[in-house]
C-alpha cells in the first residue's frame, strides 16, 4: 500500500508542479485590479481627489484633465459597497486627499456585484485588496485564493502557453448578457439592451443596504474633512428614453435621502445636452473626446470648488 501511495504521489507531482507554476506566474502578471493598487500605494502621498463607481465613472472621468491629482477607483460592474471598502480602505493613507466623487449610476442604487452576471470579479477584490465578498453567506470560493479558479483553467492554460504575456481579466469570463460589453454602437437598439441588462439586475430590496454604506463612508471622510460629491455620468438619449422612469423616481429619491442625510450636494448630468453621439462609444459609455469634455466640465464645477490648495 505504501509503495502504491508513493508511486501515485509520483504520477501526479509533475502535475503539482505545472498547477503551482502556472499559478505563481499568473499572480505576476499584474491585471486591472493590482495595477490600480500599485498606483494607489505608490501615490498616496499625493492624492488629493478620489473617483470612484461604476464603468461609467472610469470611463468618464479622465484624471488628465483636472487640477489636481486624481485616481480612479471605478471599475467595470463595480457595486458601492466595494466603491465604500475601497475609499475606507485608503483614506486615512492619503494625507492630502480632499475630495471623493462618487459615480452614482442609474442601477447603482439597487445593484450588488453578487447578483451580476460579473460576479466573479469580486476574487480580484479579495485577493488583490484584501476585501471580503458583498454575499456574507458566501461559503468557501476557491476564487478567492487560487488565480487559476479565478481565471478559469481554461484561460489560466492560454495565458501559459502564450508566454504571461497578458492577463486581463475581463478576457476570462466574458459579458454572459448581449450588450453588456463596453464597446458597442450608440443606437435605439443597443442602448434598449443596456437597459434592460442593468435592470435584470437591479434589486430594490438593495437600496436601503446602499444608502447605509453611503451615508457611513461619508461620515467617516466627514471626520477625516475630506469633502464629498455624488455625481451621475452622461449618457446619451438612446440609453436614458429606455429607463424605468420609476425605477429612475426611485434613484432620486434615495440621493434627494442621502444628501440631505450627508449634506452632501448631488449633480446630475445624466441628461445633459451638451454632449452628443460623438462623445459616447456607446449608449451610456463616453469615449475619449466625451471624457475629456466632461472631465474639463467636471473641473469646473466641482473640483476647482471643492480643493482647495
């Protein structure tokens, strides 16, 4: 029996040492997720604006483009309640931070990454930022400590044989929900299935939950004097003529709440005029003329009264 159990450990430790391989190796290739914290923690010292939310946000608001030195925290089907960890995690590392904007998306109030169809993506969170999952009755999820289960064997195989040369994560498991990619076409059509794929996920029961986080971090950055500001990014016509106007009456409701609760103020440019199809690679995504435009508009409004030097 012992000579069996040591001839099996033989047959399978070349098996071992690939498996171990490959993982080493894909937690060397930096993705998304480690790249933003690499900045973040190199940066700290300097930092004095946050943004954060959805795709929305990181694709609308371009740092370049304002006056003093910004990261962007948001990310693609990012939920509040990692916009919340994230900014609590960092704040009191960044001794010049003035100023958070929160992107406020039209779904955001009753969404969870749990109930997305991108849930995955919340083991980035907890291996790269230490962050638990948003499902507290999540059981044990191999995703939170293997990059293999993360990627998925399949892709994690890829990578291998194409060298590491890459390893973004929204290549390994894509959009499971027609439109949900960030590229697409700025139509009636494609900005209909934008809608209905972030209303299939949209809760209400969710709302109370985030308004809580919310109202929370913005205390917390209240002690710290570091100022706060909810925004909603623009989206094109083709995106907004297709939202649940009561489910829309509910979003403001819940932010009319939430800054009257923080003082707070709210701006949203979810309808605003002065953009136009060119400015949006899709229905509700700007493309890099529209985020210069509303980046520079943001300057204006909000970060050159808010930071103050």
């Amino acid at each position: 029996m012992t000579r069996l159990i040591l001839k099996s450990v033989l047959l399978a430790l070349p098996f071992i040492l690939i498996v171990a391989l490959i993982e080493y190796r894909l937690r060397r290739v930096p993705n998304e997720y480690s790249s933003t914290k690499a900045e973040i923690e190199s940066k700290a010292g300097e930092v004095e604006v946050l943004i954060t939310g959805t795709s929305h946000a990181h694709d609308g608001v371009a740092r370049e483009f304002l006056s003093f030195p910004a990261i962007n925290l948001g990310k693609g089907s990012q939920s509040l309640y990692y916009d919340t960890q994230l900014v609590s995690k960092y704040v009191d590392s960044m001794p010049k931070l003035k100023l958070v904007i929160f992107g406020i998306s039209y779904h955001a109030l009753e969404y969870r990454l749990m109930n997305s169809v991108e849930h995955w993506r919340s083991g980035f969170y907890y291996q790269v930022y230490g962050i638990p999952s948003e499902d507290k009755e999540e059981g044990f999820n191999l995703a939170n400590y293997s990059y293999i289960a993360l990627y998925t064997p399949k892709e994690a195989v890829k990578r291998a044989t194409q060298g590491f040369l890459g390893a973004a994560e929204t290549e390994a498991k894509p959009p499971l929900i027609p439109g949900m990619g960030p590229q697409g076409e700025v139509s009636d059509v494609h900005g209909r299935l934008r809608v209905q794929a972030h209303e299939m996920q949209m809760r209400q029961g969710d709302i109370r939950a985030n308004i809580v986080m919310l109202e929370s971090v913005c205390a917390l950055l209240k002690q710290r004097k570091v100022s706060v500001v909810f925004i909603t990014v623009p989206t094109y016509h083709t995106y907004y003529d297709h939202m649940n106007p009561t489910s829309y009456e509910r979003m403001q409701k819940a932010m009319k709440e939430i800054t009257e609760e923080t003082g707070a103020p709210y701006i949203n440019y979810l309808r605003d005029d002065r953009f136009t199809t060119e400015d949006f690679v899709n229905s509700d995504h700007l493309n890099k003329r529209g985020a210069e435009k509303f980046s520079r508009i943001l300057n204006e409004d909000v970060i050159n009264k808010y930071v103050r030097r």
